[in-house]
C-alpha cells in the first residue's frame, strides 16, 4: 500500500517532533511504501520511504494555499496514493481517497478569542483557517489527537461519527536518572521550558515575581528557556527584568538533557492557557518535581491524579503570587 505523508507546516516544536515519530514508524514498516511530503526538515529517503521537499511553501501564507489547492491533489494523483496521512491540520482537498486528520492546532477550540488587531496571525487561525479543519474534521475517516477535551472540543464544533477518533499521546520515552529533590534548603528554583509564543503566557509570571520583590520576598530564582530576543514581547520582558532586576534568568534553548536536570531541583511553572497536550507536565511529574499549572482542560487531564500539583488561573497574578510565596516562605516541597 501507498501511503502518503503531508506535513509541510512542520519545521520545530512540537510539529517536527510528531513529523520524526511518524517518519521512524515509517522506516520500519517495510510492508508498505511511504512518501513523506514536507518543506524544510531534513530527513533521508529509504528503501521503503520516499522524502519530498518543497521548501518555498514556507514563503508566505499565498506559496501555502496555492500547494493545498493544486500541488498537493496532483501529487496523491501522481504517485497513485492508497491512503492519505495528514500530520498538518487539515485534509487534502478534491482526492477520492482514504484519509487520515492528525489534529493537533487548538486555536479554533479554545476559549479565548484573539482580536485582529491583538493578533493578526491568531485571528487568521480563529476565523478562517478554523473553517478549513473542522470541514477537515467532518470529511476526514479517522481524526487522531492527543487528549480526551481534544476530542471533546472537535465534537462541540463539529457534527461528525465521534467513533472515528482515536486519542494517541505523543510517544514519549524518557529515562529518568533522577528525581525531583530540593537541592536548596532556602533558595527555590521554578522552571519553565517553553517556546515564546503569547500563549505561553511568560507575562504571568514575571508580574508575580515583581510582587513578590515588592514584598521583599527574593530567595528565589525563575528560569526562563528564552534569550530574550524572540519576538517584541519577550523582548519587552526580558528588558523589564534587567531594569528591575528581577531573579529571573533568561538561558536560551537548551538540550532535553539539560530540561530533564532541571526537573530534578525546580518547580515547574505552566501558566500556558493554549496547548492540545502540554508535554513538560507530563516529563515533570516523571520527574516528581512539584507543579504550578494553569487551570484548563489540558493540564487537569495530564496531570489527573498527580498529587504534587496546584492550579491557578493563568490571568491572574495574584493566584500565582500566593502560591508561589507559600512554596518559597513556606514549607519543604
């Protein structure tokens, strides 16, 4: 059988990471053929598995709709495809073949709706790419995604057979050498590994920690996987954490190695209010290491039953402030 693979989006993240998992399934399956098309990612073709880049897809949102409109119909003809996997969202249009929806945007099922004018590319994704998955959705045969409010959240939107979903969570193979033990009997260490994105809500954060300076409370230390730079806002933050001098360190990208390490002697802070899996809860509570998450659907459900963990609503500062001051002025965690 043919399959044919489409993830031209993915190129970092989560995204690419989804895109590897499936092409190392697809290098073992020696029963069938498998031809992945992508944009940038390096990956090899193999005996069984063909590699496809069409890298000036990336050039602009025009470059993206002419490929899923005309490009990628002709290539599923072309190669004479049996099955379809789409890893990007949303479906092939205008081929009479069976098909595969990998969901994993959740913009369009979240609570939070972006103005254009606050986010022009948020609002794109809320209002007009939505319309383009959830008829993905509706036409699909089978919607894999990773969490249960996931499915949920499809099923609010979208009258279709909720029998053809399937919750698979990303693969997740992780060797824990050691646990979480505070290291520092009177400095505490909080984490959070994240990608710059709005979402991922870092303002929280450093608000709680200007309070908590304010309140001369300051044995403590936050760290941020940023350098600063990524975007305006960012920027914006990194410049009010120099001018105030707030213990918050801005390191940069770092291996999964070194995440993992820090598991081990930080409390992890997750104040994102968007994720469709939110995978640093799942690696810190491996970990053991105790956990401020926001209050949404996502960490309740990756985190169900895991006792070393407090939540907050992640648009407020002063549920943050508080429980941060009772883990640094309180007891040992």
């Amino acid at each position: 059988m043919k399959i044919m693979v489409f993830d031209v989006p993915a190129d970092s993240g989560g995204a690419l990471t989804i895109l590897n998992q499936y092409y190392d399934k697809a290098v073992k399956d020696t029963e069938n053929e498998w031809i992945f098309i992508i944009s940038t990612p390096i990956l090899k073709s193999k005996m069984n598995v063909k590699v496809v880049n069409f890298p000036w897809v990336k050039k602009s949102w025009f470059h993206r709709l002419y490929f899923d409109k005309f490009v990628a119909p002709k290539l599923v003809k072309e190669y004479k495809i049996d099955e379809i996997l789409s890893l990007q969202n949303t479906t092939i249009q205008n081929v009479n073949v069976k098909q595969t929806l990998y969901l994993h945007q959740p913009l369009p099922f979240v609570e939070k709706r972006y103005r254009l004018t606050e986010n022009p590319k948020f609002w794109i994704y809320q209002n007009i790419i939505s319309r383009m998955i959830f008829k993905s959705i509706k036409n699909a045969d089978k919607v894999i995604v990773q969490t249960k409010w996931m499915k949920e959240a499809c099923l609010q939107k979208v009258e279709t057979d909720p029998n053809k979903f399937e919750i698979i969570q990303p693969d997740i193979n992780i060797i824990v050498n050691k646990y979480y033990k505070q290291e520092d009997m009177i400095n505490r260490q909080f984490f959070y590994p994240s990608s710059a994105l709005e979402y991922k809500n870092h303002e929280v954060i450093v608000k709680a920690v200007k309070k908590l300076i304010d309140q001369n409370i300051n044995n403590f230390t936050v760290v941020f996987t940023l350098d600063g730079n990524e975007n305006p806002n960012i920027n914006r933050l990194h410049k009010m954490c120099k001018k105030q001098n707030l213990p918050i360190q801005f390191i940069g990208k770092i291996n999964i190695e070194d995440v993992y390490d820090y598991y081990s002697k930080s409390i992890l802070i997750f104040p994102s209010y968007i994720e469709t899996f939110g995978l640093p809860m799942l690696e810190a509570s491996m970990h053991k290491s105790p956990i401020l998450a926001s209050d949404c659907a996502f960490s309740h459900e990756i985190l169900d039953g895991y006792e070393k963990v407090q939540f907050f609503d992640p648009f407020d500062i002063e549920q943050l402030y508080d429980l941060m001051k009772h883990i640094i002025v309180g007891s040992k965690c």
